[in-house]
C-alpha cells in the first residue's frame, strides 16, 4: 500500500459528495488510504493559511458524521481517516497538497453560488497546492463537438508539442493503467497559420495545412515513446487538431474518464503559481473530471 493518502475535501455539498465518491475510487485504484478533510470556516478564530487541527469533538462534526454513513465499512474498501480543520478553506486546502498523491474536490461547495460553474475555493486548490487536484463537475455538464469514435474508457491527456510537460504526460498514462483505459493525446497547433511578409518582399507560399499535422503528430509520437515503453499496456493515440485547445479538450471530455492538464506552461519569469487560460477554460466548461497537474518543482 501507498501510504500517501488521497485527500477528499468534504462540505457537505452535492457536489462535494461526488467527490467524495471518486476519490475513493482513486484509493482503491491505487492501494492507498484515503482522508476525508472538511474545513469547517465558520470558526471566528480560524485564520486564513493556519492549518489548525479539529478539537477533540471531531466526531461529533454532521458533515464527518454523513460521511460516515455514506461510506459505512465495506470490505475491500481503503483504510479511512476522518479530519477535521478550521480556517479559510481557500487557504486550507491548498496546503493539504503537501501530504497528499491527489486531492480531490467539488466543482462547487456548500457555499457556492449556484450560477457559478466553479468555485473560487475549486481554482485557488487548482492553482496552489503541490500535488494534482482533480476537480469533479456536476452532472449534466454539455459539450458540443461529436462523441468519441470507439467505446470504452478514456482518459484525455493535452499536449503542448513546442513545449511538453513530462510531468503532465507521467500522470495521464499512469492514470490511464489504473483505470485500463486507452489515453487519447490532443495537440492543438493554431490554424490558420500567419503568413508575414515586409513591403516590397513576395508573399510566401501558402502554408500546407496536412504537413503541419503530421509534423505535430510525429514530434507528438517523440514524447509520447519514453512514456510508452514505461507503460506498454496503455494504448495511446496522438491527434494534431487545428485551432483551439481548450475547446478540444472540452469536446473530448464528454464521456471520457478524466482530463488530464497542467497548471501552466513553463516561462522563465512566470511565478510559480499561476494557472494557464486553456487550464481554466478546462476546468470551467468540462463535461468530465479534470486533474491539473502542478509543475516539477525548480531545483533551488
């Protein structure tokens, strides 16, 4: 067993709940324990950023005390420990990160607007804590775009193929291994592409569109063979879609089984923490569960 737990932030909520569910799918998936954590705000004394253990009437917490029930004592099911904190959950939950293989959370808790399609506490844990997150959205979630071609489970995975993120393709295929499922790989390349010329140069030829997609597909196939070969029972597909990202991320949620991003794509002078539109845009509008997978930590 790992004893690294998976994390469920609980509140109470709906869509906590369904959290809850899939996170305990993930402890089953990967032999780890799994920690049930609610926040509990409405403490005057709790600051934002002090993670404050529960007082001893941990037990007598209702949102521990449903969970509780929900869960009851099945066997084959991981070992389960309850915890109870006061503060800011915004500031709280990112910093569970640092002792958790994933953490997991509602599109939206107890205290979310209803009109709103995430949360604030859902992007600042997103964007902050050091382990990946995955957000799990409502139900009824609808995307355009056509259903996947071949029937099955499937894990979404995007890449950037000017610029991969291994960290980012380690967690979809090993993800996609737990779940038997095959990963679909989207490289978005923008189309159409601009063409420059300066007054009095001739205009260059009209780029190949077709050329472009099999170079993206063939660099695409680079990064994906140490991944491979590290996992040869995933069955992996890299697609070279024009236009876009999050918009085919988005499409290819529906029915699939995750979508895996990162939080940003790496610049020099980025701050550490900060979330990339096409992340956010994922994160909003997808019809499935999305994991946003942190940066590899610069070595000091």
């Amino acid at each position: 067993m790992n004893a690294t737990p998976v994390i469920a932030a609980v509140d109470g909520s709906a869509d906590s709940l369904r959290a809850l569910d899939w996170a305990l799918d993930a402890a089953r998936r990967r032999a780890a324990p799994l920690r049930v954590v609610h926040v509990r705000q409405y403490a005057a004394w709790g600051q934002a950023g002090v993670l404050v253990a529960g007082p001893p009437d941990t037990e007598d917490d209702p949102v521990l005390d449903e969970v509780r029930t929900r869960l009851g004592d099945h066997a084959g099911q991981p070992a389960v420990e309850y915890v109870a904190l006061e503060g800011v959950p915004g500031a709280v939950l990112p910093e569970l990160g640092d002792d958790a293989q994933l953490l997991v959370l509602g599109s939206r808790g107890r205290g979310g607007f209803a009109s709103l399609l995430l949360g604030s506490n859902g992007l600042s844990t997103a964007r902050d804590a050091r382990c990946p997150v995955v957000v799990v959205p409502p139900p009824g979630r609808e995307v355009h775009g056509e259903g996947p071609a071949e029937p099955g489970p499937r894990v979404v995975v995007g890449l950037h193929a000017d610029s991969p993120d291994e960290d980012v393709l380690a967690f979809a295929f090993a993800e996609a291994a737990l779940r038997h499922a095959r990963l679909q790989v989207i490289a978005a390349y923008p189309w159409p592409a601009q063409a420059w010329s300066a007054p009095g140069q001739p205009v260059p030829p009209p780029v190949d569109q077709d050329a472009v997609a099999e170079e993206i597909r063939t660099l695409a196939d680079g990064f994906l063979a140490p991944h491979r070969e590290r996992h040869p029972e995933v069955r992996a597909a890299a697609e070279a879609l024009p236009g876009d990202a999050a918009g085919h991320l988005v499409a290819a949620s529906k029915d699939a089984g995750l979508v895996v991003v990162g939080r940003h794509r790496r610049r020099l002078l980025a701050p550490a923490r900060m979330m990339g539109s096409v992340t956010q845009a994922v994160l909003l509008h997808a019809a499935s569960p999305v994991a946003v997978v942190p940066p590899a930590p610069h070595p000091e």
